[in-house]
C-alpha cells in the first residue's frame, strides 16, 4: 500500500520539478526581448519582473501539466460507464493550496514594495521638468538657467522632447489639462499616469546614450481619437555641457515673428500636432483639417476676413469656422493660453509659408475691392451733393440705392449666408434679410431697427437669431464703413416703407 502510494507521486513530482524548470527558463529568455535597460532604475524592476515570471510561469506549467497528465492517464476507458469518485474535502490540500499562494503573494508584496520606494526615492540634485499631457501631445518645460537668460525675457522654455543627460536624475511633475494619460518610457522602466487636477511625478536616471530620435515616450491610457499618435522620445545628451549647448541653442531668437511662432508651434506647448497635419512640423494628425497652405485656404474661407483675422479667430473662437468634414472638436484657446503675442507669431510663421507670401495676398485684393467700393460710394455722394439733390427724401433714396448696389457688390458675400428676394439672394446658413428693418425694430427692447441692424453687422455674436449657427463675421470699419453701414441700413429702410406703402 505505502509503496503504491509512494510511487503515485512520482509522475507529481517530475511534474513540479519541470515546471520550475520551465519558470527559469522563462524568466531567464524573456527580459532579452525587453528594450535596453537605459535607466539606473531599469535593473531593479528587470529583476522584479524575472521574479514574477518564474513564479508565474513555474505555476503555469504545473496547472497545465496536472492538466495534461490527468487526461492521458485518467481517461475513461471505451466501455467504463461508471461515474468517478464522490470526494469532499481534504484539509491538508486545502491548507497547503491557500499558504502556498499566501507566502508567494507576500513575498511579492515585500519585493515590490522595495523596488517601488527605491525607485520613487527623492535623489540628490534632481532635474526637474515640467510635463503636460494633453489630447494629443507631450511637451517638456525647463526653467532657463539664470545665465542663459535674456533681461525680461522668459524664464522658461517648453520643447516637445525630453531632453535629460547622463547620470543625471530627472524628476518630472506631470499635469493634464483634459483627460487620463499615461506617461510611458519603455527603456526607462517608468510608466505614470497623468491624472486631472493632480500633479503626479515619476522620477529617473538616464544611463545610457539615446539612440537616433531618442527613447520612444508613449501615451499608455485611451484618451481619444489621436492617442495612438500621442507620441514623443527622450533624448540623452552625453553631458550637463551637451545639454547646456542644446539648450542654448532651442532658446527663442528676438525680433524673428515667424521664426517664434514655428518654434512655439514645435514646442509642443500647444496641442495642435495631434490634431493637424502639417508637413513642415512634421504634424500628422487627422482629427482636424490640415495647415498645409493654411494661410492661403484662410484668405478665402469667409469673404471680408483676411487670412490673419481667420486664423487668429479660427484659434479664438473655433466653433464660428467649423470646416466641413471635420468635427467641431477644437477647443477655443483664450488668451491665458495663448497671447496676442503669440498668436501673431503663429500667424507670422504660417505666413512665411504661403506661396504668396511676398506677392500680392488675396486679403490683400480684398481689401483692395473694399477701398474700390468705398471710394465708389463716396464718389456718389459728391456727386448727388455737386447735382444739389437738396430734399431729403430723394437723399434718402439716393443712399438706399448705394446701400443696394454695395450689397450687390462683391465686396461684402452676405448672399452666401442670407436670402433676400430683392437682390436674388437664397443663403440659408443665417436668418433670410426679407423684411429685415420691420423685425430687426422689434427684436431687442429699446433698440432701434437702425441700431440693430448696425450692431448685427458690426458685432453678430451679440444677436444670434435662435435657430441659426453664430457663424456670422465681424465687419469692422475697415470691411464696411461707417458710410456704407449707412447706406445698407438705408436700403433696408427703403424695402420697409415700400411694404406700408403697397
Ligand atoms: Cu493620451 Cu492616450
């Protein structure tokens, strides 16, 4: 009986001594198709992670081998149809199956706990850098030493790379202004994530030169659309006088707009590669339209703005431009994010990259048409002064008709937008113009139908009609004079008291 059960174990314990087998096999192969161990951190967890692995892979060939070895040496044979024993309970199984796991589970506990305290631990004279995960980008702000700085300039700067040295440790305080990312460098054995309203931190030292293009930085949490693409590299300089060089040179050059405006666009700080393509930064993002030739498209995207005012406002104020086949997922950037500054240095950058840069613009001719229509306008008002139409009614009439010969005009496109019967308009993106002065006198208390018609034009966001998109331009003085708001209002007038008197 004792020599029955004593060889009964036997195939057990050939079992458990291949499985360990196994898990050191395992945890020995595996870790070479890790990335290099590029920071002084990386060996520890490595090794963390081999524990595992052994244990784990040692368990699973012992699951899967019992497995294997009770189907071929238990089946049933052709003609047994009787049912297997009826067992319940076996309390030295069960103590052993619950201190095993239990011992296992501590020891990784203790393990683990070290690894994560040793690779959290505060380091003596520690880099730090600013990190801002942000759908769907990375962008990196240092402090600019005090000896590298220019009086009043700015006393940090933001890149879109990592930039660290060797032997250096690097701390890094990480914020997100939207959603969860998480901050991962494989070949730094570091992976946080980016939580909202925290800061979280993660802490490193490189020891290993970078590669061309830098250690790859990956977002590792689903944050939208463009996170496969949320990408960025560390790069490792081979010391603190490589470093300083780098940074001397990233540093912002004055008196160069578009040359601050690329470098600003490059930085990262804004998000914007995530979502444009623009093969001049190397921005391959889908979501939203390309900038490709931007500020060409720009000038002809809504007649009486200007390639600048259309960007700067598509910037401001994204939801007014929303272009067709894209959604409208652009946030606005006020000027806390962005400045006047700023924003017209970007400007300036795409500028330097049209075509027409130095020719004739389009806004240009625009404007060069809205001066024609002006001077048009005016050159009929001397003229009805010169011929003394002296009444004011026929004065009146004379204005209503320059207000409708300018609407005609190609100077301003309100037949895109508006419908109006009387100069064959059939717009249906803003409210129709039929009867304009009657409603435009009862719309807002206090308002005269003048006013109102005035401040719409001037100031269209202040009277979105429910039902309509606030898609409508601004027209300031420069697209439509003062004399000229007179002449529309005029004609719109003129269309009010032909309705009373027919
Ligand atoms: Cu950010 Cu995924």
């Amino acid at each position: 009986m004792n020599a029955e059960n004593s060889s009964s174990y036997i195939p057990i314990v050939v079992i458990l001594v291949i499985s360990v087998i196994f898990g050191v096999v395992i945890s020995s192969f595996t870790p070479q198709v890790f990335p290099t161990q590029a920071s002084a951190e990386a060996e520890q967890v490595d090794n963390l992670f081999r524990v595992l692995l052994g244990i784990g892979g040692a368990i699973f060939f012992l699951v899967q081998g019992a497995l294997v070895w009770s189907i071929v040496a238990y089946r049933a044979k052709p003609d047994d149809d009787s049912d297997a024993p009826h067992i319940h309970g076996n309390t030295t199984l069960e103590i052993v199956w619950t201190a095993i796991p239990a011992v296992i589970v501590f020891v990784l506990a203790v393990l683990s706990f070290q690894v994560w305290t040793s690779i959290r631990e505060e380091k003596a004279n520690e880099q730090i850098v600013e990190v801002v995960g942000q759908r769907f980008n990375w962008s990196f702000t240092y402090a600019i030493p005090e000896a590298m700085r220019v009086p009043d300039g700015p006393t940090s700067i933001t890149v879109p790379e990592l930039h660290v040295y060797l032997n250096r440790p690097v701390k890094l305080e990480m914020t997100t202004p939207d959603v969860i990312h998480s901050f991962w460098v494989p070949a730094m054995r570091v992976k946080q994530d980016l939580l909202p309203g925290r800061t979280t931190e993660v802490r490193f030292t490189p020891v290993e030169l970078s590669p061309d293009g830098g250690f790859p930085v990956v977002c590792a949490e689903l944050c939208g659309g463009g996170h496969g693409g949320m990408r960025s590299a560390v790069i490792v300089h081979e010391d603190e006088a490589a470093f300083n060089a780098w940074l001397e040179n990233a540093l912002p050059e004055s008196g160069d707009p578009a040359g601050a405006g690329r470098q600003l666009l490059e930085s990262g700080a804004l998000p914007c590669a995530g979502c444009h393509t623009l093969d001049e930064l190397g921005w391959t993002g889908q979501v939203g339209p390309p900038l490709n030739d931007v500020f060409d498209t720009a000038a002809r995207r809504v007649p009486g703005l200007t390639a600048e005012e259309y960007i700067m406002q598509s910037i401001r104020e994204p939801g007014a431009f929303v272009v067709e086949g894209f959604p409208p997922a652009m946030p606005p950037f006020t000027e806390d994010q962005i400045s006047q500054q700023d924003l017209s240095n970007i400007v300036a950058f795409f500028r330097s990259l049209s075509a027409d840069a130095d020719d004739t613009s389009v806004s240009d001719e625009a404007a060069d048409v809205d001066a024609d229509e002006t001077a048009d306008i005016e050159a009929g008002d001397e003229a009805a002064d010169e011929a003394g139409v002296g009444d004011d009614e026929s004065a009146d009439a004379d204005l209503a008709a320059q207000g409708r010969e300018f609407l005609l005009s190609s100077a301003v496109q309100c037949a895109a937008c508006h419908t109006q019967d009387d100069l064959g308009w059939n717009g249906r993106v803003g409210p129709p113009l039929n009867g304009i002065y009657d409603t435009a006198a009862t719309r807002v208390e206090g308002l005269s139908a003048e006013e109102y018609i005035r401040q719409s034009i001037r100031e269209p966001s202040a009277f979105v009609v429910e039902g309509f998109p606030p898609a409508m331009p601004p027209h300031t003085e420069a697209m439509v004079s003062e004399e000229q708001l007179d002449a529309i209002i005029a004609y719109f007038r003129s269309q009010s008291e032909e309705a009373a008197s027919e």
